[in-house]
C-alpha cells in the first residue's frame, strides 16, 4: 500500500465536491467540470484558479484511479495510524477490533472472528447467551389457521431477583473506578496502545458491591420458564421458526441468544396437506359415478362447499376447490384437492346383488382389459 502523508491531510472527495460513495462515473464528471472551470487557458494570470486546478487534478489523480482509490480510502479509515506505517513516529491508539481486521491472530488479543470476550470464549467482557432449541406439537387446525401458545423450557434467564443487574435489591451496580466506567483499559505496548477488556470489572463497567442472593452477582439463574410463541397461519411438519433474543441470558451485560422453535405437526382425521393445499378423499357411489352428482365436501373453515361429479367420473379422479387450502402468512390461499373413490359394498344385500348380477348380463362382451394383451 504506498501511503502518502498527504492522503491522511487532504480530503479529495471535497476538493471534487463528491461524496465517499460517489461512482467512478461521477468522480470523473466532477473533475472534468472543475477542470474546465480552473483551467489556465480559460484564467490567464489567475494564481487562484491555477492552484485550485492543480488541487483537482491531484485529487482526480488519486480517487479518480480506481485502485488508488481503494487505498486511499483504506488509509484515511485507518487514521493516524497510517502516518506511523509510513514512516512518522509516535503512539497510536486503536481497538483490539482495529486489530484484528489488520494483521488477524498475529497478536492473538481477541480480534474478530477469534475467541475473545463475547465471541465463542467465556473470558472477561459482555458474553452472548446461547443459542437454545425447543420442540412444539401442534394440532393440524392450529399450524393451518396460526395460534400463540408457550413453550417450556429450562435454561439461563435474566435472574428473576435482580432482573438481570447482579446487584441485591434495592442497590445498584456502581462504576467501575478502575477503567472509569468504560469497561475496557488501554494496554500500552509502546509503539501501540491496545484496548482490552477491564479485569477489574470483566468488561462490563460496572462493579457489584453487595451481590444479589439469588444469582450471586452473575445476573443469571438457571429456571423454568414460559416462552409465548406466535405461530403464523401455514407453519409446515419440521419447520423451524426463530425468536431472536428469546433464547440463554447474556452474561456481562451481553445480549440473550435466540431461540429456535422446532414444529411438529400432528396429522387430520381427514384432511392432508402438500405445500398450501390441503387433500381431501371423498367415496362416492357406483351410480354417482356412471350417472354424475352434486356432492357435499367439508372444508377446513367449517363451511362445507358442494362438489359437481359429472356422469362417467373414474374413481381417482381428482378436483380443485379453488382457494379452500391453507392461507399462509406470506399471503395467498392455496386450494382443497378432492379425489374421489368409488365405494365398493363388502357385504351387498341380496337386493343388491341381484341388480349388480342384472347388470353384469348386459355389459360388453369385450372385457375392460382387453388393451392389456390378457
């Protein structure tokens, strides 16, 4: 990276009139402008605008290119530091995170992504809770429809005491005198100067002089408790719906984790489901078949919708009932899928039988598989 002192002390997207987030495109157009304007040639013995076209150019010439752009941009995000990289002396001052981004693990002090105080560790500073799952059986009607019910669960909760501040009722944290408050002490290392989390008070800035009786100062106890849960309308079998915030307390003043909701849901004495549509069979008889007719079928909503069969239905045949299915939250109804199956009688009466017998007598002689080659 060639930094140049000056990139830190001048800001060329002002000298172009540009903001940072300004396209190639723009930037040239802004240049070309200024230069015209600035131009020598356009004002002879003007000491001013030849110094302001000489500023333009040199602006143009660095964030105009759009690699040199790139590393200007860097530098002037690193700030004072970058005067030291490239040759001045004297200490700098930036973050652990700062760090982290610029030479990765070469320090090992918690940079991102490693185990530092709230990122996978249980070192000191703010932690995130955990990440928690619970199981939820739903009735077939419930996960179509969408209801709010609880879950149960057993884990690490904001202490029920203290509401979470570690201090005994009826007091308050204090500040920390070590780190004044802040949570974090800067570590000088000569050349540099770290920030890192506050042993004193573990990060969190605050000292607990007289701790809660129940979580012991932590601001945590593990308990039961009822977590309300909003299922909306179409959840599916095995899916999973996240509660963000809902799941372990943080520790050190971290946020809570999320929680993850599995969903099992129970079967329909009738109906299926596929996706938004819901399935339906529906027996139908010998003669509503060969002769059609209009059926009654039952719907998820409870109004029963009447189903035309016209005459030479085959028995598996299967009908749309437009937008009876489920209504999903993302919004649209899908639709009720009937099959009907002709009802064959396992025990026929003799009247019955009679006229099945009188009907075989007078059906074609050519068998029904007859295309089958048997």
């Amino acid at each position: 990276m060639a930094a140049q002192s000056e990139w830190l002390e001048k800001d060329y997207y002002k000298v172009l009139g540009v903001s940072e987030g300004a396209s190639q495109k723009d930037i040239t157009s802004a240049y070309r402008k200024l230069a015209r304007e600035n131009h020598p040639d356009a004002n002879p013995g003007d000491a001013k605008a030849e110094e302001r076209f000489k500023e333009v150019s040199a602006a143009y010439q660095v964030i105009g290119d759009a690699e040199k752009r790139k590393e200007y941009d860097q530098i002037r995000r690193m700030g004072p530091m970058a005067g030291g990289l490239g040759g001045n002396t004297g200490p700098f001052h930036f973050t652990t995170d700062d760090i982290g981004d610029l030479f990765g693990g070469l320090f090992n002090r918690g940079g991102r992504g490693g185990a530092g105080p709230g990122r996978g560790g249980r070192g000191a500073g703010p932690q995130r809770g955990d990440d928690l799952q619970a199981d939820l059986h739903l009735g077939f009607v419930d996960a179509a429809k969408g209801v709010t019910t609880e879950v149960h669960l057993t884990s690490d909760a904001a202490c029920s005491t203290c509401s979470g501040s570690g201090a005994k009722p009826g007091t308050t944290p204090q500040a920390c005198s070590r780190c004044g408050g802040r949570g974090v002490l800067d570590d000088n290392q000569g050349f540099f100067s770290f920030s890192q989390p506050c042993p004193g008070c573990a990060g969190r800035g605050t000292i607990v002089e007289d701790p809660c009786g129940t979580c012991r100062g932590t601001g945590v106890e593990r308990r039961s408790r009822k977590v309300k849960v909003r299922i909306p309308a179409g959840v599916a079998d095995g899916q999973q719906i996240r509660l963000k915030g809902r799941g372990g307390a943080g520790r050190n003043g971290g946020p809570a984790g999320d929680l993850y909701v599995n969903v099992a849901v129970g079967d329909h004495d009738h109906f299926g489901r596929t996706g938004k549509n819901l399935t339906l069979v529906a027996p139908i008889t010998y003669s509503e078949a060969v002769l059609g007719a209009d059926i009654r079928v039952p719907t998820l909503d409870g109004d029963p919708v009447t189903l035309r069969v016209p005459p030479g239905t085959r028995s598996g045949r299967t009908f749309r009932v437009k937008g009876k299915g489920v209504t999903a939250a993302s919004g649209g109804a899908g639709d009720l899928l009937v099959t009907v199956e002709v009802a064959v009688p396992a025990n026929p009466s003799s009247a019955e039988r009679k006229l099945v017998e009188q009907l075989a007598e007078i059906e074609p002689e050519v068998s029904p598989r007859a295309h089958l080659g048997v």
